[in-house]
C-alpha cells in the first residue's frame, strides 16, 4: 500500500481480519478479546505496511519517537499570520 494507515486505520483492519477469521462480528466479541486481538494484530500490520513499532501518529502521519516536534517554539512565542 502507498499511503500510511492511520491508527484508526490500523484498528479497522484488525477488526476486519477478526471477522474474516473468527466468523464473529467484532461487536460480540468480549472486551478481553478485542484487547488481545488488537495487541497481536497491530504489530503484524505494522510490518505489512512498513510502519515502525515504536513510531507515533502526529500531524496526520507516522514520526519517529522524539521527533514529532523538530522545531518546537518557545511558549511565548507569538504566531505570525
């Protein structure tokens, strides 16, 4: 795939593979399952689709740790139009 998929992405995925293979609707599923499913699946998409584990969501697509805000401005900093 060309495009990052966004945690909420990633989510939708796994909850898609549940059912392709479980043959249950996500919704039947226990809070403990959904919870063990996402846990194990996550990593695995993560892979397919070359997003780093320990990479993070920011400003609408994947950074790597430490590195969301390369340039950060001091709190008194005025925005200019």
């Amino acid at each position: 795939m060309t495009r990052n998929l966004s945690p909420r992405a990633i989510e939708r995925l796994a909850m898609r593979r549940f059912i392709d293979r479980t043959g249950r609707t996500w919704t039947k599923a226990t809070a403990k399952e959904r919870r063990q499913w996402l846990a194990a699946e996550e990593p695995v998409i993560r892979a397919e689709h070359g997003i780093a584990l320990d990479a993070v969501w920011h400003g609408g697509d994947w950074q790597a740790p430490g590195q969301a805000d390369l340039f950060p401005l001091p709190d008194d900093a005025a925005e200019v139009a």
